[in-house]
C-alpha cells in the first residue's frame, strides 16, 4: 500500500533534496512540498495523507509550528502519522510532541538521517501508529528529568523492569498481561508501582507512560542490559 505524505519544509534545497529522495522509494508518494504552517495545514485537509514530515520551526512564526502541527492532528486527522525531522535535540519540543502518546509519532534529527532509507523507516513505522525516537534527543529528554541523580531504574524490581521493557515495546497493559500470563490488574500494579518509583507519580497517565518508557530506552540497550557510559556526540 502506497503511504501518502505531506512535506513541510522551509529551506527550498533541502523540501526539494528530501522530495526527490523521497521519490525514489517504492510504496511513498509526496503529494505535496510546502514551505510553511498554513500551507501544510491546507495539504492535510485537501490530500488524503498518511503522514506528515514537518521540521519544528517554520514560517509564519519560525517557533514550534511543526509541533503544533502534530498536536493539532491529534484532534483533526488522528489516523496521520508525523516525523519531526529538525535540528534541534531539545528536550521541551520533545516532550510536546509525545505529550499524548508516542503512537505515530517520530522525531528525528537531520544530523543523523545519513541514508534515505532512515526516514523511510520513520515514515513506515508512523503510519503503523508506531514510534522513533533520535537516541540523542532520548538523553536530552533524560537529563532533563534526572541531572543530578543516580539512576531511578535501579529501583525497580526484576519484574517491573521485565512490564517496563514490554512497555518500551509499545504494549497496552493487555497486551502485557497477554505476554508474560499476568492478570491484568497484577499489571496495573506493577505499572502503578513503575510510575512511583520513577517519579511520576503526578504526571498525567499517557503523559507519564512516554517518560517511564524514554527513562528505560535511553538507560538500557532496549532489552533490559546496560548502555554502559554514555559519551559525548561527535
């Protein structure tokens, strides 16, 4: 099935080099490349689309409007996916834009899209109501919650890291039930008792959920062993 996609850029070049790329791709087709907000926002509600690749800063305003872009779906087109494709490894545009879910949700840094077939996978994984993450804007989003503090993962039990990395997997808690053959309320608990020790006690559910599971992402190699130190980007 071919995924339809709207293109937000300001820089001429590099709409034109990422719509040409794209072009290559079998299976995506951009139906329109645009410069600024209104424009892309008139796109989506014109074009059938799939998803949306927006930068954060556009014109009119050059702020957040991919941002708002995003959040704005959520209300007026919940079905399409979005890939943040920015420069910026900012743990507050982060945050925004996964405020109520990371289902269908990327964010990606230009920086580090050295093949087309990265965004190809962000686009893909999107449009699937899944989710990709930039490994550096993890650490930022990281940082900002836990500067100063040893690692509040070590708190967790062996059970509760094994319902945090199913979690990290994208699985609801049935889901999670299903897999590790655990009555669903058992995991509300543990969910609950993740949620406590991690400090997020007063965060709003989905809210929270996001931050437990880029906690545990950006800690551990996604299947529950250590990163080991982390070093200084190039």
């Amino acid at each position: 099935m071919t995924i339809r996609v709207a293109l937000g850029e300001d820089n001429y070049l590099v709409r034109e080099g990422i719509e040409r790329l794209l072009a290559t791709r079998d299976g995506i087709d951009v139906v329109a490349a645009v410069g600024d907000l209104d424009a892309l926002i008139a796109a989506v509600d014109e074009h059938p689309i799939d998803v949306v690749v927006t930068d954060i800063r556009m014109p009119p305003g050059g702020g957040d409007e991919g941002i708002r872009l995003a959040e704005r779906l959520r209300d007026t087109h919940p079905d399409v996916g979005v890939v943040v494709l920015s420069q910026y490894a900012d743990a507050e545009f982060a945050l925004a834009l996964l405020e109520r879910g990371a289902e269908g949700r990327a964010y990606l840094l230009k920086e580090h899209v050295h093949t087309v077939e990265h965004l190809e996978r962000a686009i893909h994984a999107v449009s699937s109501g899944e989710s990709m993450i930039d490994a550096r804007v993890v650490e930022e989003l990281v940082a900002a919650q836990t500067a100063g503090t040893t690692s509040r993962l070590d708190e967790l039990t062996p059970r509760e890291r094994e319902i945090l990395a199913h979690m990290a997997q994208g699985e609801n808690n049935p889901a999670i039930a299903t897999s590790l053959v655990l009555a669903e309320n058992s995991v509300e608990k543990y969910v609950s008792s993740i949620f406590r020790k991690l400090g997020l006690t007063w965060e709003q559910d989905v809210h929270r959920r996001v931050k437990a599971v880029l906690l545990y992402l950006a800690e551990t190699d996604g299947r529950g062993g250590s990163r080991g130190p982390k070093r200084d980007p190039a």
